[in-house]
C-alpha cells in the first residue's frame, strides 16, 4: 500500500528532473500526479495511525449525548453535492421523533458515517441510489439505535462478507485502490469505533444488487 505511491512519486520526479516533459502542460500534469499521490499516502499514514491507537486501546472518546437525526442531516449535506457530481441520489428522511443516543463520540460516529458513505460512493454507479435511515430498534429487550447505508452498488462476494473488516482486504481484487481513493483501512477504522461504543456493525450485500450496512448501537448508556 506504501510502495505504490512512493514508486510513483519517485518516477514522476525523476521524470521532471531529467526534462521528459516536452511542455509545461506535461510538467503540470506530472506535478498533479505527485501532489495526488502525496496526499494519498498521506490519508493511509493517517488511518494507520488511526488505527493502531484503537487497537491498542488507546482511542478517547469524549462520551456525550448525541442527536442522531442532526448528525444524519450534517453526513447527508456533506456528500449531497459530490452525490450530484456522479449522478447518485442520496436520500435521507428525518424522523419526526427526536432519536438520542445516550452516550456517544459525536467526531467519531461522524467519521465511521464519512467512511461508510465514502466507500458507498466508490462503488455505486451513475443513475443508482444510496439510502440513509435511522430508527430505533430492540434487541433481545435491549433499546438500540440502528443507522443503515444501502446503496446500489455492485456488492460484495459471499466469501469475502466475513473479511470486510481486516485491514487492507479488497474484495474486488481486479480494482485498483489507487484509483478509487481509498485506502483500506476505512472499515477497519468503523469496526473499531463501533465496538468501541459497545455496538456492532453488520453487512448485507448481494451480487450485482448493492450492499447495507448497519450500526447497532445501546439505546441506554452503557456500564463502564
């Protein structure tokens, strides 16, 4: 994952070194790629990082209540324009009952939304939808807060479900992460921080159909 964009920024650089760019349109393009990658290896040196001090146990979530239908509306506004761009709808209906989660990291439940939405973009088509829904939900007579993404996707194999969530899996092994952006720490990251709220995170997804994922998290809050 580190050896891609280091070879890249190397060959691009040598290459504006040595004047193979025969115009300064070639030599922008050639800075482009630099400064695309840089920042790519960027994010995953971040989501490494990331995700090494969760699994250390090492992650402070600063615990407060937190309005689930706000923190919908604010994810859905965040990818509503991008959504446009690719020709995706993005649909997200607020309920008209208030919908608290007792106890939660409100920046971190905002970033596992970013990266499952991310990831959902990535992968669903022009003309095709992704959908965000959040209600309540009982659980072996536990109150729970369920959050699902569903989008259109292409989804995901049977026998690369249970995987998902390791570090650096692609289930689609002919697709190139470089060009998606991602890193492939994203739901390893969600996984974490989920568990770390004392939920769960699950995933339904059928070839050629699309994908959900669901966030199930205590409805009361939970004993430290």
């Amino acid at each position: 994952e580190l050896r891609t964009p280091l070879s890249m920024l190397q060959g691009y650089s040598e290459a504006l070194l040595d004047d193979i760019a025969d115009s300064p349109e070639e030599r922008k393009e050639l800075a482009h790629v630099i400064l695309d990658e840089s920042l790519r290896m960027g994010r995953l040196v971040k989501d490494l990082l990331d995700l090494a001090r969760m699994e250390s146990g090492h992650l402070d979530l600063s615990l407060r209540e937190v309005d689930i239908n706000s923190l919908m509306t604010r994810v859905y506004r965040k990818f509503a324009v991008v959504s446009k761009e690719r020709g995706i709808q993005l649909n997200y209906n607020a309920g008209n009952e208030a919908l608290i989660l007792p106890s939660g990291d409100e920046d971190c439940l905002e970033q596992v939304l970013t990266n499952l939405l991310d990831n959902a973009m990535r992968h669903t088509p022009s003309g095709m939808s992704i959908d965000l829904q959040a209600d309540e939900t009982n659980v072996q007579g536990e109150n729970m807060i369920r959050i699902k993404i569903t989008d259109q996707g292409q989804g995901i194999p049977a026998d690369d479900l249970p995987y998902i969530f390791e570090r650096f899996y692609k289930a689609d092994k002919a697709r190139k992460r470089g060009s998606s952006g991602g890193t492939g720490l994203g739901l390893a990251i969600v996984k974490n921080i989920v568990e770390a709220h004392y939920g769960t995170v699950q995933v339904q997804s059928i070839i050629g159909q699309g994908t959900t994922f669901s966030i199930i998290l205590p409805g009361n809050s939970p004993q430290v």
